[in-house]
C-alpha cells in the first residue's frame, strides 16, 4: 500500500524554524521526484517545493525561495522541508506528493497533511 | 507563471445531474494539464492527467477534454460523493499552477 506520511507540523512564532518530514512507503522511492503542496485555510492549493530524484534539481515558488530548503533521504526513503523565517502567511497544512520520474504525472498520490500555524 | 482560471467559483447542482467545469490558461499548456477532488478534510486525489487520462481508480462518469488554453471537467452524472471542491493544475511550466478551484455543492 501506497503511504506518505507527513510529520512535524505545530505551532511556531513568527520568525521562528520547523523541519517537516515526508515518509515514502509502498513504492519505489526512486522512481519518483517529490514536491509539497500546501493549501492555507480555507484556501486553494499552492505548490511550494520540487525536489528530483537525484536531488540534481531543487525547485521553490516564490513565496518560499531563500526561506525554505528541501531535500530527499533516498536511503531512508524521506523528503524534507526546513522551514525558516517563517511569516504569519506561511500557516497552512503542507502536503507531500510525488511525481512520476523527474517529469511525468504530477501528484498522483498525496500525504495526509500536517498542519504548521505560525502565531504569537 | 502560467495562470490557471476555473469557472464557475462554485455549481449547485442535484445528485444525477450533469457537471461540467472549465480551466482556461493564461498561454498554452499543451496538454499537461490535471483535474484535482478534494473532499472536506482531506487530501486531494488526482482524477485526470495530461487532458484526458482517467487516474488509477477514478469512474468512469468522469472525463477530461481540451488541449492549449480552454479544458473541461465532465461528471456525466453526479453521485452523492462527488460533492467536493475541483481544481486544475499544469505542469507544462515552472512555477507548477493550480487554478482556484470550483465548488460542487448540492442544490
């Protein structure tokens, strides 16, 4: 069976760091490049993050660039996502999908999500 | 950054009844475009890739057309459980795009 599992999420100030953690199983990890979604409240969604299967190419929106840093743990089967300087705007629940190879079908399976509220 | 545009923002129809949705881009995406559900409380689940590709899974009741700019979302007749929020995506280009979403609710 096919599982992400995301982990890491909580309540942070603003300006302050969390790591999420995206656990692949099911499948062949390395078969497919990775990326996080993440959907504000009562919002749509919002593509943050791409990350190759190889880790050669490291893609961020705008909105994140110079803040965010993703990365993959092939061995462990995991993606990361270090969130820094971390805004109000930033609150959101953050999904981990995968992609077949470095550029097929996008999000054809999604994680549950983990909620990250940034708030003093 | 290609802009993702759905219509209508939200479509009060009855269990049965016949949906269709649009996506227009804002320059060509080929036809690397996705259709997205997403239900209250969870994650979304991928329906259609590339225009017209039913996903792993997905009925047969639903169906994708277009290619470059205008696309559409079909349920040829709506089932209790289709009741939810679509959104498309396309990954013809960086940044990856997804429109805003339409809602599906009951009449």
């Amino acid at each position: 069976e096919v599982q992400l599992v995301e982990s890491g999420g909580g309540l942070v100030q603003p300006g302050g760091s969390l790591r999420l953690t995206c656990e692949a199983s099911g499948f062949t990890f390395t078969s497919y490049s990775m990326t996080w979604v993440r959907q504000a409240p009562g919002k749509g969604l919002e593509w943050i993050s791409y990350v190759s299967i190889t880790s050669s190419m490291i893609y961020y929106a705008d909105s994140v660039k110079g803040r965010f840093t993703a990365s993959r743990d092939n061995a462990k089967n995991s993606l990361y996502l270090q969130m820094n300087s971390l805004r109000v705007e930033d609150t959101a629940i953050y999904y981990c999908a995968r992609r077949e190879g470095d550029s097929g079908v996008c999000f054809d399976f999604w994680g549950q999500g983990i909620l990250v509220t940034v708030s003093s | 950054e290609i802009v993702l545009t759905q219509s209508p923002a939200t479509l009060s129809l009855s269990p049965g009844e016949r949906a269709t949705f649009s996506c227009r881009a804002s320059q060509s995406v080929r036809n690397y475009l996705a259709w997205f559900q997403q239900r209250p409380g969870q994650a979304p689940r991928l329906l259609i890739y590339d225009a017209s590709n039913r996903a792993t899974g997905i009925p047969a009741r639903f169906s994708g057309s277009g290619s470059g700019t205008d696309f559409t979302l079909t349920i040829s007749s709506l089932e209790p459980e289709d009741f939810a929020v679509y959104y498309c995506q396309q990954r013809s280009a960086w940044p990856l795009t997804f429109g805003g979403g339409t809602k599906v609710e009951i009449k």
